[in-house]
C-alpha cells in the first residue's frame, strides 16, 4: 500500500519546527523571533530563554551562547553570510558549527527578518564566510585550545614565543620551586602568576598579592612574617607566615627593602617554608640590581629558580588584532550593546602604535572604543584621539598644506607623557606623583581614568585571591 500523502500544505513554522537542522529566525532589531527543537537541542537552553525583542536582553541565556547569534554586519546589511561558532551549552558541553544568516526583505526593501541555521563546521558552506568575524572564530579556537591544554582560557596569543610561553607556564606549574616573571609594566606578569597558581595543582589555595613598591617596608615584613609578636624567639630562623598550601606573588621584588631580602632569603630556604609557593615580578633589571647592590644576590639565586620573561606589545603586533579581539569580548561582558569586532583600518592604527603601556594599556583602549563607538564594528575615528595622533606623521597619514594643527590631541599626548614618567619615577605611588606634577591626588586620579593610564584588574582577580593593595602588573 502506498503510503499517506499529507492532507495539505503545511504551514512554514510547522516545516521549520520539524526540521531536523538548528534553525532561529532574528528580527530586524536582532531580537530572536523564533528557534526550533533541533536548535534548543544543539544549545540545551528552552526556546522560552532565547526569544525576546532585544538583540541583546536575554537573562536567562550564558552570554557567550548568546554571541553566537549575533549575525556578522554583512548579513545585517542584507548580504547572506555565515560564521563559525563555538556552541557553550550551560551543562559543559561545547560543539564547533556554521551559522549561516540568509537576510529576508519586504517589497519597499524594508529588512524583515534574517533565517539562521546551524551546519556542521567542517561541512563547505553555502553562504559566503564573514570577514568581519573571522577574527572572533579564531579568537574561539585559541582559547578551546587553552582550554584543552592548560584548562583555562587566559594567556591569549599566537605564534613561536606565545608557545614558548605557555611550554613555560607548563613547567611553572609542574614545579613548586620559586619562579621570577620578568617583563615591562602592563606586559601581563601578574596574569601568568595567575595561571601557574591554577595550573600548579592548588587552585583553591589562596593568592596572597604584595605589592613591594606601593607599600610601606612594615606592611611588607607583617604580610611575609606575621606580627612581631608571632615570630619565633630569639635566634631562630624565620619563617614565612602565610599557611601552607597558599601562594604568594610578590610583585616589584626589587623595591623590596634590604633587610626584608635577608630574612625572605633565609626563609625560602627553611624546609618548613617550603609549603609556601613563592612567583615574584619584576619589570627591572634583576641581574644589573645584584650588581648595583640593590638586590642581594642570594635571594636572586632563591628566587629565580624558574625566569619567564615576557616580551613588550610593540614586539608582538602580530598578535594585536587577537588580543584587541579578547579585550573587546571582555567590555562586551561588562556593557551592551556588544561589538562584533574591529574596521581593518581600525586594525591598521592599533599595529602602528607603540603601545608603552602594553596589554594594560590596550585594554583600556579597546574599553573607551566600545564605549564610543556607534556600529557593530569599531572603526578608526572610535579609537581614541591620543592613539590616532601618536608621534604625529608616524602614525598619521601624509598632512595637507591646508591641515590644521590638532592642539587636543597634541596636549593629550604630552600629558600622557608626563603623568606615565611622573608615575614611572614615583614607582606607582599616585600621591607621590601627584606632588611631582604639582596637582591634587583627585585630579591625578580623574585624568588616568580618562586617559586609560590606570591598573586593569584581571577577569579572575578576585578568584581566591587576597591582595594588599594591588597594582596592576
């Protein structure tokens, strides 16, 4: 017998709902108008969670499944595009796919909804690949990579000496021994501290930060050593205070005062310390220190067990438009509307910067251009002024006869400049740099706000973490 032919045509959501392809409608505004079982199956999150007005009002939904659906700017503007994603369901599960957005207009040319279906990722597609969002797609990969390797996703980069890096961070973690990070201010020290102490095997211990340049000598001596009152009597040896188990990431070791060095020195060779993991930092120079008397020579013997040396921004451009790439997935966390990424010629004006304040100084960057822009993708005149104007014709194309001069941004850059050298001679200290500038602490303050110069706390700082008046590393 034959079979049953269907009574009638079915309706179009009825032949979506039974396909067995991932399919969601999006609205003009990028609100999700509808998913199908097969799409609710793939995420593990209800068709309820994931439809809503709003492109970017979805409560119920992990933040990054919610990325997934953001359509690239070409399909937005009514080209079809596709994109690969990493799928994030809230139960752990990951799986790689192909959305492919297909843009559906009115009559007058009105948009009126784009048509997204998820394929396998090694599958060819049929919607040509997003530019605009090749840069996210690799972002993804290297942190699953991450993810797969160290089981954490910081220390974003590429190439031979990023994975020299993570090799190091490695054999960091497999040894307790005391391990000296080197690199200059905003370089990232204190985020590969952090990823040794997850890595080493404790990471619920906890991370005593010490900032040997903010603090006074005293507080330093009680945070190593306890209270005086605690310390053993006479000639005995002494002995590191915080509790077994626990990791102490000292930071600036050269400025730490002399008489401090003796006693670290002599704790860090008692065997009843040895339960103390012991990451120092440094943007200096330990070896010249030794030589000029600044740093004794046997705490530098104790202490660089292990040396990771990290090398300046300017020295990694080809790794820029990843780390921009992490950083503006970061501010989309913190704020809405997200961004999908960056302008190529966005991209040309960041690798001709010089970056002095490294990673930190980039993020900051990338957090003031999420703010301005106004697009999907944050284009050059949404960089700051004092990037777009650095060094004057270095970083700026040929000026005309006609050009007038850019007195904003020339007093921005020199002010840049004097507070960074005020802040570098004060070895952190804001009041002390504060009086070398001749300005109120208050005002010091408001502009390295409002020039990105300040301290970028870590997206796991708080992660177990105890710290005596952090300065970012």
């Amino acid at each position: 017998m034959a079979p049953a032919r269907p009574s009638g045509p079915r309706r179009p959501e009825t032949l979506l709902h039974l396909s067995s392809e991932p399919v969601f409608l999006l609205g003009p505004a990028g609100g999700v108008l509808y998913v199908n079982p097969a799409w609710e199956d793939l995420t593990g999150v209800p068709a309820a969670e994931f439809v809503r007005r709003e492109a970017d009002a979805a409560p119920g939904v992990p933040p990054d499944l919610l990325d997934a659906f953001r359509p690239p700017p070409e399909a937005v503007a009514g080209a079809p595009a596709s994109t690969t994603v990493l799928i994030r369901r809230p139960d752990g599960q990951r799986a790689w796919r192909r959305l492919e957005f297909w843009p559906h207009r009115d009559r007058e040319g009105r948009p009126l909804f784009l048509l997204g279906v998820a394929r396998p990722a090694d599958q060819a597609p049929i919607a040509p690949d997003s530019p605009s969002m090749r840069l996210r797609a690799e972002l993804w990969r290297v942190r699953e990579q991450l993810a797969d390797r160290l089981g954490l996703e910081a220390l974003i980069g590429r190439g031979p000496a990023h994975r020299r890096l993570l090799d190091q961070v490695e054999a960091a973690s497999a040894c307790p021994a005391p391990t000296l990070i080197l690199g200059p201010p905003g370089s990232g020290k204190r985020q590969v501290a952090r990823a040794i102490r997850k890595r080493s095997g404790r990471p619920d211990s906890s991370l005593l930060v010490i900032d040997c340049a903010a603090l006074p000598a005293e507080l330093v001596d009680r945070e190593l050593f306890g209270p005086p009152s605690a310390r053993p009597d006479g000639g005995d040896a002494p002995r590191l205070a915080p509790p077994e188990g626990s990791t102490v990431l000292l930071g600036e070791i050269l400025a730490l005062p002399r008489d401090v060095q003796a006693r670290l020195a002599v704790a860090i060779a008692d065997p009843d310390s040895r339960g103390v993991r012991l990451l120092s930092t440094t943007s200096g120079d330990p070896e010249a220190a030794v030589r000029d008397d600044r740093l004794r020579a046997d705490l530098y013997f104790a202490l660089t067990t292990m040396v990771i040396r990290l090398s300046p921004l300017r020295e990694r451009l080809d790794e820029l438009p990843l780390l921009a790439q992490h950083f503006l997935e970061r501010s989309n966390q913190r704020d809405v509307p997200r961004r999908v990424g960056f302008r190529p010629e966005a991209v040309e004006v960041l690798v001709r910067y010089d970056w002095p304040g490294n990673l930190r100084e980039l993020s900051r960057v990338v957090d003031a251009s999420h703010d301005r822009s106004s697009d999907d993708l944050i284009g050059p005149d949404d960089l700051p002024a004092s990037i777009r104007g650095h060094l004057g014709a270095a970083y700026l194309p040929p000026p005309t006869p006609e050009e007038h001069l850019p007195l904003d941004a020339t007093l921005e850059r020199l002010e840049r400049r004097l507070i960074e050298r005020a802040l570098k001679l004060a070895r952190g200290n804001k009041s002390l740099a504060a009086k070398k500038l001749h300005i109120s602490r208050t005002r010091l303050h408001r502009r390295i706000h409002e020039l990105g110069l300040g301290s970028e706390p870590e997206p796991d700082a708080t992660d177990g973490e105890q710290a005596v008046d952090p300065v970012g590393d």
